[in-house]
C-alpha cells in the first residue's frame, strides 16, 4: 500500500453491509484504512460493523466502528461531534447509505416515495450539512458521494424514486463543490453500476426475480461489455482516489463504475 491517505482522519457512512460480502461502503472503510486512514465507519447495524472490522489487517491505518442512524439529524450531529473529539478533525466525507425499491410512480406507495428521497438523498445532505463546518474551519476538504447508474439510465427495472434521489445525489454534489471549492472543499460522485454486492442476495433478486439469485446475476453480467461484474471494493477504490491528494483539481464531477454498462446504446 502507499500510504495516501497517512495522517488523514476519514467518515465512512453505510460502513457495515446488508449480508456477507464487499459492500460499497464496508470496501471503502477498509481500503482507506489500508491507505493509512482513521476511519470511523458509521453504519446502522452493529453486526455489520463488526464484520467489517474482521476483514481489515490493522497494518496500516485504523477503524473505529460507531453506529448511527443517518437520516436522523440529531443523531448525525452527534455522530460528527463524537467523531471530531475523538480524532481531532475530518479530512474526508465518504457517502454510502442508499438502496432501492422497485416501482415506478403508479406501483410505488407515497410513503415509500418519501422514504427513497430520506434514505438515498437526505441522509447524504445531513452528513454533509455536519461535517462541512469543520471542513471549513480547516480550510480543506474531500467528499465522495456515492449514487448509480440507475440515476443517468435505466437499469432494466423500474424504480423511479431511487433513480431520481440518486440523480439528486449527483445535482446536490456539483452544487455543494461549487459552493465550498473557494474554501478549500472539493466534491464528487462516484456512480456504480450493476455490482455482485451483498444486497443482490439479500435484496435485489427477491425483487426481481423471484429470489433467483443466478438468474438476476446472468441478466445483470448481459448487460456488461466488460463481460464480468464487479464488486464494491472497486467503487472503494475509485472513492479513494477522489477523496485523495491525487485528485486535488477535480471537483463537481462523476466517475462511472460499470463495466461499460452505461456506454451501451442497445
């Protein structure tokens, strides 16, 4: 490893995962840690939190796990003030929290409507109303918000409120860059594809296929030019080069992770 993020103190939310396996936000929590970073990896499940500790090696950098519910203002503040006394500052905002639910505006209830636009949407504008103060304060800053492809194509099924909260994810973070870039502050989006991560099994072929795992994987890898899917450790380590010193003249932009996916016209 080569140290890039030595010395920086990182939040990481969505840290833990829905089942076994490399979620985007367990990957990101490991891979900056193994970059040198203290991470304090926020999730809502302790248990996931706990696997995510098992799968770092501790040579480099740290984890200090500390479950929170994000989309409870409250509850985040205190989180940011915890974290701030407890590592002395926040270099780095990394936005993981998200999920969907099938169905477009006449199939999907009002309240699960408004649940999509808090889980996906609000839940990265609270952590960011929190953590941008002490980014200011310091002068400097890198966030990372993670949205989807779902948010600029469609993906093969219908979820209209999480692609709109994951387009809004990706407006709110080219906003938010331009705002605080003369304070120091960069933003971005990472846009994963269709990734082989824990809520395919646990969520996602339930959803659309019956509980099929195979054959929403087979349709999903079609869908590649690539020809395989990956996982979240390769957001994780997109999300560490936009939270890093390398990208210290990007701000207010996207980096996809699909495969190619998203580049098909068929």
């Amino acid at each position: 490893m080569s140290q890039r993020l030595q010395g920086k103190v990182a939040i990481v939310t969505g840290a833990g995962s829905v089942g076994p396996g490399w979620g985007n936000g367990r990957a990101a929590a490991v891979r900056f840690a193994q970059e040198g970073a203290r991470v304090f990896a926020v999730d809502l499940s302790h248990d996931a939190l706990v696997e995510t500790l098992s799968r770092f090696d501790g040579v480099a950098g740290s984890i200090v796990p500390f479950q929170c519910d994000v989309s409870d203002g409250e509850a985040v503040q205190a989180m940011v003030t915890e974290c701030r006394e407890m590592m002395g500052s926040i270099d780095i905002l990394v936005n993981n929290v998200g999920g969907s639910r099938a169905g477009g505006p006449v199939e999907m209830s009002e309240q699960d409507w408004n649940r999509q636009l808090e889980f996906n949407l609000t839940t990265t504008d609270l952590t960011c109303k929190h953590v941008l103060p002490q980014m200011k304060e310091a002068g400097s800053g890198a966030i990372v918000n993670t949205a989807s492809t779902s948010a600029i194509r469609w993906t093969g099924a219908a979820q209209a409120a999480y692609a709109a909260s994951k387009a809004g994810v990706i407006a709110f973070t080219r906003s938010v860059a331009v705002q605080h870039a003369p304070l120091g502050i960069r933003a971005n989006t990472v846009i994963p594809g269709q990734l082989h991560t824990p809520m395919v099994e646990t969520r996602l072929a339930g959803q659309r296929t019956g509980g099929d795992v195979d054959k929403l994987l087979e349709q999903r890898q079609a869908r590649i030019p690539l020809g395989f899917m990956g996982d979240g450790r390769d957001t994780a380590n997109v999300a560490l080069f936009l939270a890093s010193d390398e990208a210290r003249f990007i701000t207010g932009t996207e980096i996809v992770v699909d495969g190619g996916m998203s580049a098909r016209c068929d």
